[in-house]
C-alpha cells in the first residue's frame, strides 16, 4: 500500500518544481539568430541561423512554402522583401513559445528542397523552379524494363540499356 502512493507523490514533486521554471520563462528553445535570403538565379536559398538544433516540417501549396520550426523561438521576427522571379518575400512568425513557422510567399508555384546543417546549426530551403526540378534523366541513367526468374516466378527489374542491344541477346541466350 505505501509503494502505491509513492510514484503519484513523485509526480507531484516532479511537477512542483516545474513550474517555477516554467514561469521564469527558461526554454531548451534554440533561438533564431538570423533569416537570410540568397538568390542563385533562378534558384532561391533561404537559411535560417539557429543556436541549437530544431525539428522541422516543410508543407508547400502554389502561393507559399511553409517551415514549422519544434523548439525554435525568435524575439524580433523579420520580413524580409526581394525581387525574384518565384519568392516575393520571407517572413517568420511565432505560432507558440517553442515553435516558429517560416513563411517563403511565391509569386507562381515552385518546388523546394529543404536540408539542416548541424555546424553551425542551420535550416536550409531552397526554392527551384519546376521546370529546373523536373529534368528528364540522361539515357546513362535511365532503365529499361526486363522479366527475370526468381526462385520459381518472374518478376520485373530494371537494368541498364545497352547501346548495341546486348542486354536483349543475353536475355535470348540459353543459360
């Protein structure tokens, strides 16, 4: 019976003496030191600069690319206003105490490519035009289709093509 009530009173004292902490306003948060904005051409970066490591969520729609930044905060959130043929602006905003939401406004609809770099501690998105991510893939890098036998049953796979056709007189070929 007294074990019973010793992890409830635990649990009480645990969180007792968080909430003076949570009160003096002290947060694992990381800070947002800096927004930055580089335009490549046609491709535009943003890096968000940070004290510390964050988790992240990136979602797009055709008028903006969203970043949600776990455990970040930033006192003096900027705005930040350029000229680019896709970004009409970055701005950061704070949704709660601990998290932080970029905003990259398009000004047609892009793809993106988000990254982190851990030293220093950055949030990289970079904003491509579709045409620039949607390439076709050089023939060297493309597959052509082949039925082959396993363990009893065929299956698909994908092998390099031959330029002489090789590829389809070994599949002739007897074993």
């Amino acid at each position: 019976m007294h074990r019973r009530w010793s992890l409830p009173l635990l649990l009480v004292a645990l969180l007792a003496g968080a909430g003076p902490l949570a009160a003096q306003g002290l947060s694992t948060a990381a800070l947002i030191t800096d927004v930055a904005w580089a335009p490549e051409g046609y491709v535009g970066r943003v890096l968000v600069n940070l004290t510390g490591p964050v988790r992240y969520r990136t979602v797009a729609s055709p008028s903006s690319i969203v970043v949600d930044l776990w455990e970040a905060r930033y006192q003096s959130p900027p705005s930040l206003h350029m000229t680019h043929p896709y970004v009409s602006g970055v701005r950061i905003s704070q949704i709660t105490g601990d998290l932080a939401r970029l905003h990259i406004d398009l000004w047609q609809p892009a793809r993106y490519k988000t990254f982190v770099k851990p030293h220093p501690h950055q949030v990289g998105v970079l904003v491509i035009p579709p045409s620039m991510a949607t390439s076709r893939l050089p023939d060297s890098a493309s597959y052509e289709e082949m039925r082959v036998s396993a363990g009893g049953r065929t299956t698909t796979a994908r092998s390099p093509p031959s330029p002489t056709g090789a590829a389809s007189r070994a599949r002739s070929m007897p074993a």
